[in-house]
C-alpha cells in the first residue's frame, strides 16, 4: 500500500524526505496522521520518526525551509518541532522505553523502528509511512492496523496489560479514541483496561482531566462515559457523577435514574454547543441530586435545592480535577444554579418581573442556559416535550422584547452604594445595603425604571423608613 499521491499534497514531506536522504536516515511519518490520512480526518499534527538523531533532521528541515520558520529543540526529550504554516511538525529519534512498576515516566533509549511501534498505545496509531526517496509512500503496518481501522476497533499492539501497566493513562485513551472515532475496543483490551483500572492512580489529574475533556468535546460523549463507567474507571476519576446512578422505589413510586438522565442532556446539549464548558455544565446540572433526595408520601421524590447545592460544589470538583477557577468555572456554577428557572416560568406562567430577575441573573450566559434548559428535556412523553419546547419559545421571545426595551443584560442599579453613603452621610453599614436592595427590587419589580430621577426618589423614600435626611442632595 502506497500514500505518495497524497503526500504529495503537502509538499514539506518531500522537504523532509530530501533532509533525511542527506543525512542518510530512515525517516517516517507516523501515528495520528498516518490513522486520520486513511480515515479522511483534518490533521495538523505531524509526527516525523527517523532511526537516529530527529534534532538533527529537524535542524536540517530549518534549513532547507530558509523562511521564518522557528526551530524548538528540548535535548533533554531528544525532540525538536517546526511550526510549519498551519502544521505543527514534532521530529524524534525512534526508541524503546523500559517502565517501572510505580510511574509513568520511561527509561527511554535508542531504538530501531520496530522498537519505536511497540512502545505505541494502539495498533491503528503504530502505522508509518516511509518518506525516503528510494521507498517514499509506502505504509509499514506491523500490527494490522488497516485491518482494525476498517473493523472500527481499537486494540493494544502488544499484549494489553504490558501496553496499560507501561502507561496506564492509555486505559483512558482507549476510551476517548473509542468515543472520537465511533469504534469498539477489543474485547481483551477492554478486559486487561477493567483489571487494571486501579493503575490509573499514579496518573497526574491534569492529565486525566485533559482526556476527559477530550470525551466531552466528541459529537456523542455519552459513550465514553459508559465504556468509562463498565470499566470502572469512572468510579476512580469521577466517583460524583457515578452518585447519579440507580433509581430507587417506595411506595411503588420511584425517580428516574439522573446518572442516564444527565449523559442524555449532555448528549442533548452537543448538537447546539461546542463550548467545554456548556457542556461541563450540562454534567453537573443534577450533581447535587444525591444529596438532596427525599421522599414523602404526598409528593413522592424530591430534589428541593440541588441546584444551588450543585453550583456550591462545582468549585471543589473543578479544584480536585484541576480545572481552571476562573470565569469559566463561574459561568458553569451560574448555569447550574440557574437551570431551574426557565423551566418554573414555562410551567407556571411568566411576569414582567420574574423575567428581568432571569435576565439579570443570567448576564452574559443567558443563551446558553436556554440551550441547556431545552437540552434537559428528555421525557419519553413527545406531546410532552412539544409542549415544554413551546412554552420555552415563548419564553425567550419575551425575554428577547423584555431586554430590547430595558438593557438589563449587565444591569447595574443607577443608584450606587456609595451615592447612597454621600446623599445620607453615613458610613458602609447594613442601612446602605437595605436602601441599596429596596432600589434594586423596585427596579426588577417594574415599580420604578432604571433611570436617575425615579430611583433618586425612591431612594429618598427609603431613607426616611429608616429615619435619615439627605444631608446632600445629589440631583
């Protein structure tokens, strides 16, 4: 099998060919590129494997390329990588690597080309193509990748326990390429992953969290977490989410199991959002379920609270696996607390009032709470789930008027606190923050518009419940 047509599409494989001729190495490109080349995927990734010195051959790719090309080389990995326009070229000595029984990290030394395919994770990234000039094209596939490729299988090219027990990161690896690609994992490799999952402790939680965010950027993540939650792994990594899972029956009353429930929102919200953190969102929307189950015979389960509960612990989830803590954590914690409230203003009927509270509450998130507000739906019931869609149409066109005619998306009461201190004279005090408040719900209320000289009165009014005087009027 032959790919020199379609090297030829990319011209710096001939630049590397003609480097590594000149240096006399046996020179491939080889792994994901060679797996996405036959499977017809964008990829911008390439990785350049020669028996020998790949600083080296980067060095000269530099400098036949004679452009502004950069040149990285980390001597201590023994690797070197050229951007190249949109590639992003990775040069390496083929090696072999030893393991010990308590890390990741390999004692790595130089190897052959049969050595560097066995160190890979997975049959259908241990292909190369020879980028020689007397044998340029041509496919080295020593574990029947293509084969597995077409059987849509994912599988260990050694025996699988030696591949997981090396680097145990490759357990979740086998998942997320599973999930990306539509593909089945071998039977024996999926059992060698469930018998050693417990490896998976000496991996560092930046880098399982980097694989799990990789299953949730797929078209369809609730596959992974399946495979994940057969294997056991998910217990391990994400023993918050296994929580979910198991519906309990009193009184021949029993709730639906919110483990699948949630895996289908999450499904759900991908077809409308590529957004990481929509999606997160979408997770940990039910998280605090568990923990707020009750049961009473005149209503049967209940959850009461678990969205606010649930947005007080997306902090410490996102601590423990590492997660950034900043506005993108915010925006999470806001959609989990708030999810609940479109769907109370679809149910119950909507007020001028409860509208602007939502606008104001939601900011900037607020079309992404629409889309995992509908994204919730998933009744079994379809005259159900028109009515709901239906109810949520008409609750963003109002939302949509309702925000054109009061800009209340980054509403901030016109009157501040520290107007309020200068107006009355007073110092920062619980007083200021009740008059602070009572102008704000006037405002949400619709009693008052948000606009200097009615909230001034009302200001003015408020003071006097309280027994102050303006000491200097400000208007």
């Amino acid at each position: 099998m032959n790919f020199s047509s379609e090297l030829d599409k990319a011209p710096i494989f001939k630049i590397i060919s003609q480097a590594a001729d000149e240096l006399k190495l046996e020179c491939y490109v080889i792994g994901g590129y060679v797996r996405d080349l036959m499977l017809n995927r964008p990829n911008k990734d390439i990785d350049i494997v020669c028996v020998g010195s790949g600083i080296e051959l980067a060095k000269r790719v530099k400098q036949i390329l004679d452009g502004d090309f950069k040149l990285n080389v980390y001597k201590n990995f023994g690797t070197a990588q050229i951007p190249f326009h949109d590639y992003d070229l990775e040069f390496v000595g083929a090696r072999k690597e030893s393991y010990r029984s308590d890390s990741r990290k390999p004692l790595v030394e130089d190897g052959t080309l049969a050595d560097d395919m066995n160190r890979r994770d997975f049959t259908i990234n241990s292909m190369g193509i020879s980028l020689n000039c007397d044998s340029f094209g041509k496919l080295i596939d020593p574990f029947d990748g293509v084969n597995h490729l077409k059987q849509k299988l994912i599988k260990t090219p050694l025996e699988p326990g030696i591949t997981f027990s090396d680097d145990p990161l490759r357990m979740l690896r086998a998942v997320r390429f599973a999930t990306q690609l539509g593909f089945d994992i071998d039977g024996a490799t999926f059992e060698a992953l469930t018998s050693m999952k417990d490896r998976i402790s000496i991996i560092s939680q930046e880098r399982i969290s980097d694989e799990l965010n990789k299953i949730i950027l797929t078209k369809v993540p609730s596959y992974g977490f399946k495979l994940l939650y057969s294997s056991g792994l998910l217990e391990l990594i994400f023993p918050e989410l296994v929580a979910l899972q198991g519906v309990e029956t009193r009184d021949g009353k029993g709730h639906k199991d919110n483990f699948y429930h949630t895996l289908q929102v999450l499904d759900n919200i991908c077809v409308s959002t590529d957004d990481l953190w929509v999606r997160w969102a979408a997770i940990l929307h039910d998280i605090a379920k568990p923990a707020t189950k009750k049961f009473s015979q005149q209503v049967g389960w209940s959850f009461h609270g678990h969205e606010e509960l649930g947005a007080r612990w997306v902090k410490g989830i996102f601590r423990k696996m590492k997660l950034p803590l900043d506005h993108k954590m915010r925006k999470v914690q806001n959609l989990v607390r708030l999810h609940l409230r479109p769907i109370a203003l679809a149910k119950e009927g909507i007020t001028d009032s409860a509208l602007r509270r939502l606008l104001v509450d939601a900011g900037e998130d607020l079309e992404d709470l629409m889309k995992l507000c509908r994204a919730d739906i998933t009744s079994k019931d379809a005259n159900r789930v028109r009515k709901y869609l239906g109810n949520f149409d008409k609750v963003e066109e109002m939302l949509i008027e309702l925000e054109e005619k009061d800009k209340l998306r980054s509403f901030q009461p016109v009157i501040s606190g520290e107007m309020i201190m200068e107006a009355f004279e007073l110092r920062p005090s619980r007083d200021v923050g009740i008059i602070k408040m009572a102008i704000r719900e006037a405002i949400l209320e619709g009693t008052i518009p948000n606009s200097l000289p009615e909230a001034y009165e009302y200001m003015v009014s408020e003071g006097k419940k309280l027994g102050f005087k303006i000491v200097k009027p400000l208007i």
